[in-house]
C-alpha cells in the first residue's frame, strides 16, 4: 500500500498525545518513512504497524494515498509478533 500524505486533524493529534503518548512525527515516520506492515481493518480502515524506535499501530483510512488518521498506539505484543512475521 503506498502512502504518500498523512492527514491528523489537531484534536486527533491532542488526544494520541495524551491517551497514548504518540507523537505527530512517529506516526508520520511510521507510515512514511518505515515499511509498515497493513492489514485491512473493519469498516473500511487499515491497521499499520511499524517500527522505528518503538512498535507503532496506526489506524487510517486511505483517501487517494493520503491517509487519515483515525488513532495510534503504541503496538501490542500479538501486533509486534505479526509485524515480525512479515
């Protein structure tokens, strides 16, 4: 899946920041710079994980390559274990 923007409304990036503790730039190298591994998701979404200095999970929805962030978190253990598996 190629992404080529990323969209995060401010009071998306607010409450990342807040609940999980994922910055703006994290979820931008993550699906930017990284090879995250995505797997299609409910209702039309996508879940990509990655890794840079931590395991990221972003959720997004893909509009023309842009993609619009819905949350980010910080990856959990099944999650690292299937990006691993790629």
């Amino acid at each position: 899946m190629r992404i080529v923007d990323v969209y995060l409304g401010q009071e998306i990036e607010e409450k990342i920041l807040t609940k999980h503790s994922v910055l703006r730039e994290e979820i931008e190298e993550t699906l930017l710079a990284d090879e995250p591994k995505h797997l299609k998701a409910r209702r039309g979404r996508y879940l990509a994980i990655g890794f840079l200095k931590r395991f990221i999970s972003v959720v997004y929805e893909n509009r023309s390559g842009i993609a619009m962030i819905i949350t980010a978190y910080p990856s959990s253990n099944w999650q690292i274990s299937l990006y691993k598996r790629k």
